[in-house]
C-alpha cells in the first residue's frame, strides 16, 4: 500500500520557538527564494501524474513571510493545476498576521499547529510564553476562516498529565493529535524528553477509552487512524505505509530528502530541484536506496507479526536516521503499536462475538452498555 503523493516545502529551517525537544535552528537561518519554488514546478511537470499535497514545514514556514506565499501559492496552484494540488502548512502560528492569513485563506490551507495541553504545561516544554503567542495567532488564523487544529506532543514529563491534557482539548472543542516526543538526534542527552514506546502503548490505550468515553465529543485523530488500520487492514496514514517513494521534502535551498525530518541532514540529499531528477534517479541515490532497503528490511523482520499489513514497520525515519541509516531494528516505537493493535484487535473479535443486533441489547453485559465500543467509533468515523 502506497502514501498519496505528498510534497513538503520546508522554506526555512529557522524557528522563533526554542521547543525544548526539537531540533529546528536560529530564526535567522536561510529562506528559500522565489527562484526555487519556480524549480519545484519545473522539477515536478512530467513527474508524476497524480494528486499532489503540499504541506509547508519548518522550522517554522510563516518565517518566509506574506510576499513569499503571495508568490508561491498561485505559481503551484496554476503551473501545476494538471496535478491538482491541495495544500497545508503546519506552523506555531507565532507570526500569524492577517496579511498572510488573507492569502493562505484564498488558497483553502489548513494549519496544523502545536500546543501541548494547558498553557503550564505547553510553556514548560515549548517555552515560557509559547501558549499566548500561538493562541494570538490562532484567533487572527481563525478571523480569517482558517481551519486549525492542534498536534500536542507527549513527553515522558507531560504524560503524567495525560487526563488533564485529555480534557483541555475536549473543553475547548479541539481535535486531539497526539505526537510522541522522540530522541533527539543532536542533543547530548537523546532520551531527556523522549516518551518510551511502552508509555506511548499505554496512552494509545488510555486515549482510546477516552475517544469511547466521550464519543461525539471529542476526536483524536490517532484512534480514528489506527482504526481504519485495523478495520481496512491497510495503512492510513504515513507511518504505516511505505512512504517512500510518494513523499518527498524539499530544503530551503531545494535540495530534496525523503522526508521534512531529514531535512538539514547532508548525508539524507537525494538531488536537488534545479538538477529535475526523475524517480528512478532520487530512488537510486544513496538515501533512495536505504529508504528502499528498510522496506525490504520489514518484509523479513516483521513477517511474523499479524500487524504487517497495516504497520509496515512504522517510520523509517524513527528506525534508521538515529543509526546513520544502517538497518538495525524497526521503528523503535513498535512496542507502542504492537500494544494498541492487538487491543483494537482483541476488542473487535470480542464486539464481533458479543454485540447483539442493534436493538436487542437487553441482556448485554453491563460493560457494553457503559462505553461504546470500537464498531460504534468505527460506524462514527464512516458517517463522517
Ligand atoms: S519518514 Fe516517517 S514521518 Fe516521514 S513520511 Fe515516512 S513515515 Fe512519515
Ligand atoms: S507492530 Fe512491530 S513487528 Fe508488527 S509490523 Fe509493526 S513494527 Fe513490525
């Protein structure tokens, strides 16, 4: 099963945040220019024939300002109009204005932004005062009929207060997305923040029965995507499918890597947009072929697993960027989802086997008829 065909546009690598887990640089780090997203549309006419997304990335992307997007986002909305591009960037929303709101608004972008709970919590692991600047730019990104909704990363801190974290985001009408803090590959102490797969296991878990609990009340995105996993038997979202091959990001300078978190990372450059290389030149660069080699890797290191359709191994980034690319294990984080599919699994078979016909639920245990099950979440995401 392959990923749709996504582009990440990374304009600059530099960030105003100093999020304590993450690895973006200085502010004043170099922006892309006009002249590269004019190469980004050369590069792509005659790539591939399908959808596009694009998603700007950081660093953080409002960096490039209001002119840059004024440019970009007509030239690859009509260049590349054959390939009908959707767009999204994923911002702080610190340098929101209603300048860029107004022209990110004309092109339908919707924002995935960061907050990680209350703003005691968001401001001790992103920084004192993160929470108001982000809310300021949210309300502007809203003035302007934007769509925004919020990634919270768990850390091995913040875990701790995972129910009042949970309930944030339920007052405030929020969809939850849940993004696991992971190590960091340019810190002295890699782990300080990291949450531990068995903890994440445990919060996918937790996070379920709160998406059960509260069903019609509250979304996490996360659930509903492991789900559809399990119920389809095939990858929903990126980290497990084989992404490599239908997603790509592109640096500042218009080097292309497999992935926005490679980005900045010389030893993960596959070409560069100015050079047009074709697919089979990209997959034949050094980090195409151990992107590849990781597939092939999960064909034999998971094939006893009954999860292998629809996990594929997890992220490769996560399995192979911290060992320079040599394939050493899965995606660290396969405890995690090992833990969250055999319970969806187990709590499907056993709905399957349980739940009478809708309507003659008179002698259901009493355990059904508190929480909802995963059919029910399953019927709710359907209806959507
Ligand atoms: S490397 Fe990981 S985060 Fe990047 S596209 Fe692949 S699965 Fe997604
Ligand atoms: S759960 Fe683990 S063993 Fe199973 S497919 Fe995913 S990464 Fe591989």
């Amino acid at each position: 099963m392959k990923n749709p065909f996504h582009i990440m546009i990374i304009p600059t690598l530099g960030c105003p945040g100093k999020c304590k887990y993450c690895w973006s640089s200085e502010e004043g780090s170099p922006v892309m220019t006009i002249d590269t997203v004019r190469d980004i549309v050369e590069w792509l006419k005659g790539f591939r024939k399908d959808r596009v997304t694009f998603t700007f990335h950081g660093g953080e992307p409002l960096l490039a300002g209001a002119e840059f997007y004024r440019k970009a986002l007509p030239m690859l909305a009509g260049e590349l109009s054959e390939l009908t591009p959707d767009f999204a960037m994923q911002t702080n929303l610190w340098r929101m204005t209603p300048e860029i709101a107004s022209v990110l608004a004309e092109y339908h972008v919707p924002l995935g932004s960061s907050i990680d709970g209350p703003e005691e919590i968001t401001d001790s692991q992103r920084g004192e005062g993160y929470y108001q600047k982000c809310m300021k730019g949210y309300e502007i990104a809203k003035t302007a009929g934007l769509q925004v909704r919020f990634i919270c990363t768990f850390t091995n801190k913040s875990v701790k207060h995972k129910e009042a974290i949970f309930t944030f985001f339920k007052e405030r009408g929020f969809v939850l997305k849940l993004h696991p803090a992971l190590p960091s590959l340019r810190s002295e102490n890699p782990k300080e923040w990291a949450l531990e797969p068995e903890e994440y296991g445990e919060l996918l878990v937790f996070l379920l029965d709160k998406a059960l609990d509260n069903l019609g009340k509250v979304e996490v995105m996360n659930i509903n995507d492991l789900c559809r996993c399990v119920f389809t038997r095939r990858g929903s979202v990126c980290t497990y499918v084989d992404c490599m091959g239908s997603t790509f990001a592109i640096g500042p300078d218009g080097s292309i890597y497999p992935c926005y978190r490679f980005v900045g990372m010389s030893e993960w450059v596959m070409a560069n947009v100015r050079d047009r290389p074709t697919m089979e030149q990209l997959m034949q660069s050094e980090p195409g072929k151990r992107m590849t080699a990781f597939s092939a890797y999960v064909n034999s290191a998971c094939k006893d697993c009954s999860h292998i359709r629809y996990c594929r191994g997890g992220c490769p980034y996560n399995a192979i960027a911290p060992s320079g690319g040599s394939l050493e294990g899965v995606d660290p984080h396969c405890a995690a989802y090992k833990r969250i599919f055999d319970e969806l699994n187990d709590r499907l078979n056993e709905e399957m086997y349980a739940e009478p016909p809708v309507g003659m639920n008179f002698g259901m245990p009493a355990a059904y008829k508190k929480r909802p099950g995963v059919m029910a979440l399953m019927r709710s995401i359907v209806e959507k």
